[in-house]
C-alpha cells in the first residue's frame, strides 16, 4: 500500500513518496506472519487435534490455549484457522482436554481417545471476567466501540498486508483519499484521528512520512496486538486530542512459549524472538530491514521515479503482572529510514531529485492495576525525530532540517459507585514541538520548479495540560455515558476550552444501536508553515448492527462541523456486510457515501487562505469496498477491491511571471478543492500457505501477492511545468508483484 501524494506534499514529492512506498505491503506481512503451532513430543505418543471456534459468531479463535488437566505444562495454541495439535504420551489418555482464552468461558472435555475435537466457546462478559488483564486496561468507554478487531482479523484480511491501521482503513468508515495508512475516518483529515498505544498518543504512527505526516504504514508490529479499537465518530473523552475519530491498540501482555521466527521477503528480511522473561513476564524483541534490488527488478514499471530506498527498525515489548491485580507494559522502537526520487513535471525538465532521511525513537509505559471497587492507571509516552530532505536538482530552492519531540503523561482512577454505576477521572499532559530550518516552497502546490524558496527558521510548540472525566451507567440492555475535558491551567497554557460527549446504546439479542454526539477541541499542525491551530469539531452519528449466524450487517449516518480558519460541514451515511457462506468461505461488501460542501473562509486572511488550499476536502459520492476470502488445508486464496469516486482537487488555471525574476507564481481559482479527480478502481489478490516442520516444531509460511491487478492508473494529483502551462497526473500503486516466507521455531 502507498500514501496518497496531496497538494502539501511539497516539491512535487507526493508521486514518488506514492511510487516508494509500493513495498509496504510485503514490510507488513514478513513482521506479522501468521503465529506458529508449537506442539510437543515423547515415545508412544498420541496427537490430539481439534478447532475452536467463537460460539456466537463461528470465528476460529487465533491463540487459545490448549492442555491435558493432568500435563498443564505441554500446551499449544490454536493457529489461524483455530486448529490445534496436541501431541501427548499414549499413556496420559483418559483425561480432561482444557481450552482456555481471553474473554471466554473455559471448557474442559473429558478424552478417552485421540480423537478430533470441535470446540466453541462462550464469550465472558468483561465486567466479570477474572483475567486482571483485561478489567484493568479496557477503556471505560468499551460499551460505545463500534469496531474491534483482533490479531486474527487483522493478519488475515486481504488489503490490510497485515498492517493494523492498513486494516482500519478497510472500514467503510475510512474515508482515505489514498492508499496511505495516515487514516481518515468519516470525512476528516488524518490528524484529526486520535491513534493511542496502551493509552498513550502517536503521533504521525507511520513509516516513510512525508512532511505533511501521511505515511505508507505504521509503525506498530501486528505481532503485538491483542485488540484494536475503533471510533470512528465521537471519541472517547478519556484519550485526549482526538476530534473526528479514534484508534486505540492494545498490546497483549499473554505469557507465550518461547520461539524464534525469521522472514525472508522481496523486500525484507526480519526477525521476531519471543521470549518469557522470569517467571510470569514475558517480552518480544524484532528487528527488519528493508532493501529494494529484487522487487525492483522483478516490478520495473511500478519504480520509474524511486531510485533508492531502505528502512530499518526495531522494537521491544515487555509485559509483567504486578502482583495479582496489576500490569505494566514497556514498548521501545526506532526506526531509520531514507530514499530518493525523481520528482516533478517530467516531460519539460527531468524533474528534481528529492532525497529524504529519518531517524526516530519511540518510547512508551503504562501501568495499571485495579481492585473490587476501584481501579487506577498510569501512561507516559516520549517521541523523538530528525528529518533531512532536500530537492538536489535545485538546492536553493528546497532543503529542511527538522528536529520534534512529543511527550505525554497520564493518570487517571474509576471508582465503581455500584457494579453498573462507575466514573473514570483523570489529568493528562501532552507536549509537542518541531523546529524546522531551510528553505521552503513559497507556494502551496509549487512543485519546486517555480517559485524560489523562502529561508525559514520556525519553533512551532504547544502544552496541552488537561482535565477529564467519563461516567457510564448500565441499566440492562442500555448503557448511558457522559464525559468532559477540559484545559486544566487556562491562565497559563493556550485558552480556556470546555469538551463534552454524551453516548446511550441499546443491545438485544442479534441487535445494536448505538447513538452518540459531542462538541470536541484538538490542537494540530497540518501545515509545518503554521502555528499549531485550535479546530472544534461538532458531532453526532448513529451506529447499528444485525447479526445472525452466518451473516453480520452494520450501519452508521452522521454529521460535523468542523471550525478552525475554515468552515467545513460533512455528512454521510454508510453500510457494510459480512457472509460467512461456508466454513471456507468470507465473503464483505461495504458502501459509504461522504459529501462536504465547499469550505468556507476568509480569502483576505494569509493563513487561512493558506490553510484552505493545502487541506483536502472529503467528498465522496461514493465508495465500494469488497473482498473475498477463501481457505483451507492447502492455504488461502483472497481478492480485494475498492473502486470509489474521484477526489477534489485545486486546478491551477496557469503561470503569472514574478517580476524581476524568471519564476512564475501559480494562478489559484477562487475557491479550492472544486474539480475532481478521475475516479479510482484497484484489485488486490494474495495467497498463502502454511507448511508443517517435519519435526512438529514450528512451521513455514509462503506468501505471494499481486497489487493493482488490472494496472489501474489511479491520478493522485497533477504536478505542473514550470510556467504551470501543462500538467501532468501523477499516479498511485501500479501492478506489483511480490512473494516471500516466514519461518517459525519453538
């Protein structure tokens, strides 16, 4: 998958930050591999094996746990397809076959002989679950999620390449306007979507971001996710700075068996260790590296522009109980990443190269432990970044250096009232900076051919020090919640603002209904050129959702306005559904609809002038998303398409000299985003298979992917020559194949 070129990806670099980012995909899928089926071994030994399944839904269940009562230390877990082997002394049977799993009823067959199982198990309601895990690190807002999706949906679905935000941006309320994993929800830009780490924020949470923050991937390990929560409209008030929707990933804290997994791609190389660390922690370290030769060579047509890139990161994960009733979860990362293009209106000029680095560390903490009335939590967050980019073929014209540092802290208690009556109160601190020097376009949409670069040197800064609380009452089948946030030290940071929300759902059998509304405050930078900006985000959206046993519909309309130095209104309605046709068969369609007039501000304020010509305007009439899936013993097969309409776009009418000089200034139309792209169309098919070792220690992985099938030349944008008397459409992903394998021992 690759970012969507736009308008503010300056020096025309947006086309080959689209062309460079074509091997994302395979990045994604060699560091999230499907998890191995360890198994053990003896003399005279019997296997058992067996499925596990989720009662309700018919979901094979990823990671369940599974033991004879009598030997609780040979354990397996479940693999994609929810299978198990178990091997065991001929000796053990008869005994009593144990499945356990996070947020289910355990079961326990009695065995009298090796014969296959099919398990379902029951789901546990959280708030009596005994897991101290789960109570502890759920937000109190869990009632109002509208999408939750775990380790097996994200690693199986087919145009997610087994990223966790590639796989939000699946959702038909993903309203991305690329093919980035900066993720768009419900007709707002990606930095108004909150995405939050074990309840601390990330910032900009992507590999290979451009200066504007879009970026091809993110930058968390598929490996790590337990659960992924989605609010794609109203987010919660107890994660702070999130104005149109949030993302927030849990990590699982699950003690696991020890392994060793390498991955050997097209375009790279990885490797995973997991590790059980003193008696009950556990950690997971990985490491990748990123070359392009051989996915180059093999994908000439999709890498015309992209001369070089590389990228490689690491990251670990430590989890450990805190006595009986507490956990604390430490992630550290760091990522160097780099590559060069040809970028600009080829035709006149050869275009420019525009060579980019980054490197940047990534560190987070929680803890937090609870007790039978009270629970009580603990987050801090610190982020550090250098970036160098430059345009070689005209140095005087674009060249930054850019230094940011994010930092949070966080601490909150809930305190249960009554065992359906609760409140979540909290202080959170939340500071970002960036200092950027060089020379910069000196027009939105220039491309770095025309207008000479303006010297700057800016400190852009903002303290967000605030104050939130959530209450929530459950009264059987309805819960009702209402929170507040607001600036803790009006008279010291920014201006005083107040935040509110208010959510009720309805849940019966097979049914859920879910209305929520709001009047929400974020703090920005959607322009490295200015101040950080105030936008005040006014809401409300109806959620819903029908299931039967093989057949899962969901559905949502909604409205905003959003108030900052423009005027933006945006409603929209969307459906999706999922069938499971056979045991082998999943087959999900979803449509969504996006309108938003044409925005309004003040032509004779610079800023918001500026402002207005560099954001996107999300309106799209619609948008299909499908895909098909189908699996087996011999692997699975799957397809996935989108096809939706053209995105607004600024059409600059042509060139007026600047006198003195032989630049010319770009002529802007009097209102921006009022033409449209070309409409957009793009088939995906994957396949994958898994190989037992002949050892029944580990086993291989096999991949091979085919993106943009039919080669679609999907327009991103339009660059311009130098007197913007031509254009010429820069595209998204052309056709790229790609394979690999992942290796896995225990």
């Amino acid at each position: 998958m690759i970012p969507a070129p736009t308008k503010r990806c300056a020096g025309g670099w947006g086309a080959a930050c689209a062309l460079l980012l074509l091997l994302a995909p395979g990045l994604a899928r060699a560091q999230a591999p499907a998890r191995p089926l360890p198994a053990t071994s003896a003399p005279d030994s019997l296997q058992l094996t067996g499925s596990v399944t989720d009662q309700l839904t018919h979901e094979q269940l990823l990671g369940a746990l599974v033991y004879l009562a009598g030997q609780p230390t040979h354990a397996v877990a479940t693999d994609l397809q929810g299978r198990f082997a178990l091997r065991v002394p001929a000796a053990a049977l008869p005994d009593t076959l144990v499945i356990e799993y996070l947020g289910y009823r355990p079961q326990r067959r009695v065995l009298r002989t090796a014969a296959a199982v099919a398990l379902a198990l029951e789901p546990q309601p959280t708030h009596v679950l005994a897991t101290v895990e789960v109570k502890a690190s759920r937000p109190i807002t869990e009632d109002f999620i509208v999408r939750q999706l775990n380790y097996l949906q994200i690693v199986t679905n087919p145009a997610a390449a087994a990223d966790p935000l590639l796989a939000v941006r699946t959702l038909p309320s993903a309203t991305n306007l690329d093919e980035s994993a900066s993720v768009s929800l419900r007709g707002s830009a990606p930095g108004q979507t909150g995405v939050y780490l074990n309840g601390v924020p990330v910032y900009e949470p992507t590999k290979f971001a451009q200066l504007n923050g879009l970026g091809t991937f993110g930058i968390f390990n598929a490996e790590l996710v337990k659960t992924l929560d989605v609010f794609p409209s109203n987010p919660p008030l107890e994660f702070g700075n999130a104005g149109a929707g949030l993302i927030h990933v849990e990590t699982d804290a699950r003690r696991a068996a020890r392994s060793t997994q390498v991955s050997v791609g097209m375009a790279n190389s990885g490797l995973l260790l997991n590790r059980p660390t003193g008696r009950r922690s556990m950690t997971k370290v990985y490491a990748n590296a990123q070359y392009a030769p051989v996915l180059r060579l093999l994908n000439p047509g999709a890498f015309q522009r992209l001369q070089a890139f590389g990228l490689a990161d690491a990251g670990a994960h430590f989890a450990t109980p805190l006595g009986s009733t507490g956990t604390l979860k430490v992630f550290v990362y760091g990522l160097r990443e780099q590559y060069r293009y040809q970028s600009g209106y080829l035709p006149t000029n050869g275009g420019n190269r525009y060579q980019y680095q980054n490197l940047r560390g990534l560190a987070t903490a929680s803890l937090e432990k609870f007790w039978d009335r009270a629970d009580v939590g603990f987050y801090q967050g610190l982020s550090l970044r250098r970036i160098h980019d430059q345009l070689e073929g005209q140095p005087a014209l674009y060249h930054t250096r850019r230094r940011g540092q994010d930092y949070f802290w966080s601490g909150h208690v809930r305190y249960y009232w009554r065992s359906n009556f609760s409140t979540r109160a909290g202080l959170s601190y939340d500071h970002r900076q960036l200092g950027i020097t060089g020379q910069l376009p000196a027009y939105p949409d220039a491309d770095g051919l025309g207008p000479v670069g303006q010297p700057r040197r800016l400190h852009q800064q903002r303290s967000l020090p605030e104050a939130y609380q959530y209450t929530k009452y459950v009264a059987r089948h309805w819960v009702f919640g209402f929170g507040t946030r607001a600036n803790a030290l009006p008279g010291v940071f920014a201006g005083g603002y107040l935040a509110w929300q208010a959510n009720v759902r309805l849940t019966v059998p097979g049914q859920l209904y879910n209305l929520s509304g709001g009047d929400y405050v974020t703090s920005t930078l959607p322009d490295p050129l200015l101040p950080f900006l105030r936008t005040r985000i006014r809401q409300v959206a109806f959620d819903y959702s029908f299931q039967w046993p093989r057949l899962t519909v969901d559905g949502a309309s909604y409205y905003k306005r959003e108030l900052s130095l423009t005027r933006v209104r945006v409603w929209g309605t969307e459906a999706a559904a999922q069938y499971q046709a056979t045991k082998q068969l999943l087959l999900n369609l979803a449509f969504s609809s996006v309108r938003s007039p044409l925005a309004r501000f003040d032509p004779a304020d610079a800023a918001a002038w500026r402002y207005a010509y560099t954001q996107p305007r999300y309106d799209l009439r619609f948008s299909l998303k499908s895909s098909v899936s189908l699996a087996g013993k011999w692997g699975q097969v799957s397809l996935s398409g989108q096809y939706r309409a053209g995105a607004p776009f600024t059409r600059i009418s042509g060139g007026q000299p600047v006198p003195g000089t032989p630049d010319f200034q770009p002529l802007y139309p009097a209102q921006p985003n009022a033409s449209y792209l070309p409409n957009y169309f793009r088939l995906d098919v994957s396949a994958s298979r898994s190989f037992a070792a002949p050892s029944g220690r580990g086993a291989t992985i096999v991949y091979v992917v085919l993106n943009n099938v039919t080669n679609q030349r999907n327009i991103s944008r339009y660059v311009y020559s130098a007197d913007y008397s031509q254009r010429q459409g820069e595209t998204l992903l052309h056709r790229m194949f790609y394979l690999g394998l992942v290796r896995n021992w225990h």
